[in-house]
C-alpha cells in the first residue's frame, strides 16, 4: 500500500504521486474500449513524462498526436515535433542527459533512418522508452505491420519488449520506465508492437484512474552524471576517450559496450516483478507441439491451438514478453517436453527462429520449425498456422 507521505504528494495536474507497484497491481480499474495509440496516450498521461518529441510516420502518428495533446493538457513537460526521425531520436537523446523523462515513437522506415542513434542511447545509458510500432521497411513501399525492424535492433544494446495487445502496450509503459530508470540497469527501452493490428485496433482494456501518476524520474541516481550547470557536455562525453586512438580508448570502449550488456541482464529480475513474468503460457502444458511466439503472432498461435487441442492434438503457446532480455531459462523450461516447435513470425528473415536456435542448441532435442512466416503486412489466419502443423505431423 502506498505510505501517508506518497498519498499527499501531488504533481501540478493534481494527479497523487504514486509507484509503479500501485498503478500495475494495486489501484482499481475499469473496463475502456480503445486503440493501442489511444493506450500509449492514456500510460503517457499515468508517466509524468517530462518530454516527448515526435515526426509523423504510419501508423505511430496517432501516437505521437497524442501525446501532443497531452502536452496541451499540462501531462506532458515539453513536446515538439522534430524536422525527420534522425532529428527527434537525437533530440530525445538530450533530453535524457539532461535529467528528463523521455518518450517518443516511431515506425518502419523511420527507425532505420534514426538508426545510429539507438546505440548511442545505450552507450550513454539513459532510459529513453521508445514506443515501436512496427511496419514494412523494404521495397516495393509498405505501410502494413511486418516486424522486420525488430531484427535490425536486437544488439543495439536496447532492452526491447513486445505488446501482445492493447492492455499489455499500456502496462508495458508505465513498466518500462519503472525497469530502465532502475541505477543498475539505466538502458533504454523499446516496447514494440505490431502496426495496425494493435495500434489501430480498437479492445478492452482496464484502466486505472487517470488522478494518479508515476513517481517522478531522479536523474541523480543514474549511474552516469546528468548534464546540468555542474556538468558541462564535455565532462559527460568523456572526451579524451573519444579523441585517442590507443589501447586505454580501445578497452574503455570495449569494456563499455559488454556494461551496456550486463545493464540488460540486470534488468530481468525488475522485468519478472513488473512484468509478471518473462513469458506466458497458454494451453496443454505437457504439449508435445509447442508455438514460440511474440506479438500477434501469439494471438494467432492461440486461436491454432485452441483448434488443435479440440482435435486431440497437445500444443501450447509460448508467449515471449521480452526479446532483449532473452528468457532463456524460461524458454528452455517451457519447452522442455516439445517435439516440434513451430515459430510464427510476421517478417521475412525469421529472426526469432534464429534466437530461439540459439537458446536451445544443445538444450533441446525438439524439431524446430519456422513457419508459419508471413512478411509485408500479410495476414496470418488461424487455418493457416493449423494447417502448417497437420501437414508437418501429417
């Protein structure tokens, strides 16, 4: 329960300030019908976010209109739309330095022209969170939910996190700040979710009430100093690292770059507690035909196995929460009794196929199939992913 001293501090919206702990397990909620862009803006106005700033791209636009509504409103410190997504991740990125709360969004194309930024957030160890709503990148152009972009972020020293729905998106928000402000950790996080099938879609969702907000960010217990009047930009960068080419920058920047990792894996315990759990289950637990999926794919994956189980068939779904941290432990346990594992992904390159590989080399004597996989906005039906599982069992 929230302390005597935490139910009197308000902010100046009049919102109580409260923990992450309250507002994901404690307060009480009620049922609201909306998209997942309304969702982000809804857990922006609960975040105390200090500063967002925003480019227009499909389909996170509405997103990023949002929050510049809330702006308008007096939620949100300072919000303006940068000239292109190279611009707003750089200018996100002072932010942070500076001692903000920070959020932005993007999409497809977008996040790979802003793409050197991502490393640098990671080096520079400010918990950004970046709402990704993910789209086709690749010619010929599509604006349609391909999460191919994912796999271009998985080692840019990123936490990422991925939404299943428009309740776990919302969640995930407030969580992520919760997890990447912690002193130990302190990386940025990137809560992905699949275009259009979440972010345009409208659902249920339970809502805490709206006269409640995150305990504000102390940039004063990040593990990096804060550019403030005492701590000129210079200092921060740690210049003479950057300008010498010799073993002492060589290793300086080596050792920093295995930190920036072990900031992630520090993340796992806070991401357990926030997030309930590093993965989901659904269906026969002792199932011989196991999905690994994230996303929608593992809404899809469930409907199959629902299917499945109704013709005989053993099958579950494991859900994963988080990519970066890998769940590891959790997958080789989940999967332990598979005899085909089957990966729906909805991109091309079948990256979550290849990290589940690696995870279960030699851990695992399941057959692992990476199918169904459907790319550039392609639906992925129920039959479809039933029927990729009876032809393989025959």
């Amino acid at each position: 329960m929230q302390s005597v001293e935490n139910k009197e501090r308000v902010n100046k919206k009049g919102q109580k300030i409260v923990s992450a702990d309250y507002i994901l397990f404690e307060a009480p909620r009620e049922k609201h019908f909306m998209t997942g862009s309304e969702a982000v803006k809804e857990a922006v106005k609960r975040a105390s976010v200090d500063a967002s700033v925003s480019y227009p791209i499909t389909p996170q636009s509405e997103a990023a209109h949002l929050i510049g509504e809330l702006w308008a409103e007096g939620y949100v410190g300072v919000y303006f739309r940068g000239e292109n997504e190279f611009g707003v991740m750089s200018e996100v990125a002072g932010a942070a330095m500076a001692g903000a709360r920070v959020i932005t969004t993007t999409s497809g194309p977008g996040t790979l022209r802003a793409f050197e930024n991502f490393p640098m957030w990671s080096g520079t160890r400010i918990p950004v969170q970046l709402v990704l709503m993910a789209r086709g990148v690749n010619a010929p152009l599509s604006i349609q939910p391909d999460n191919l972009e994912v796999d271009f972020l998985l080692d840019t020293g990123c936490m990422i996190w991925y939404a299943e729905n428009v309740q776990e998106l919302f969640d995930m928000i407030i969580a992520g700040f919760a997890v990447a402000e912690q002193p130990d950790v302190h990386v940025p996080v990137i809560t992905a979710v699949d275009g259009f099938f979440v972010s345009h879609t409208r659902e249920a969702i339970y809502l805490p009430p709206d006269d409640i907000a995150l305990e504000p960010y102390n940039p004063y217990k990040s593990p990096m100093p804060v550019i403030d009047a005492e701590v000129p930009p210079g200092r921060f960068l740690r210049d003479p690292f950057v300008m010498k080419s010799n073993y002492i920058s060589y290793a300086t920047h080596a050792s920093w770059q295995w930190e920036v990792r072990a900031a992630i894996e520090r993340s796992r315990p806070y991401a357990k507690h926030y997030l309930r759990g590093l993965i989901e289950e659904f269906g026969d637990k002792d199932g011989d035909v196991v999905f690994v999926a994230c996303g929608t794919a593992a809404s899809q994956a469930k409907e199959a196995t629902r299917v499945l189980l109704d013709k005989g068939i053993a099958a579950k779904v494991v859900k994963l929460k988080t990519i970066r941290p890998f769940p590891v432990e959790e997958v080789i346990e989940a999967t332990k009794n598979a005899k085909y594992i089957f990966v729906p992904e909805f991109n091309v390159v079948g990256w979550l196929e290849r990290e589940l590989r690696k995870v279960l080399y030699k851990k695992s004597t399941a057959e692992i199939i990476g199918t169904p996989r459907v790319a550039g906005g392609m639906t992925m039906p129920t039959e479809v992913v039933v029927k990729e599982v009876l032809e393989h069992l025959k």
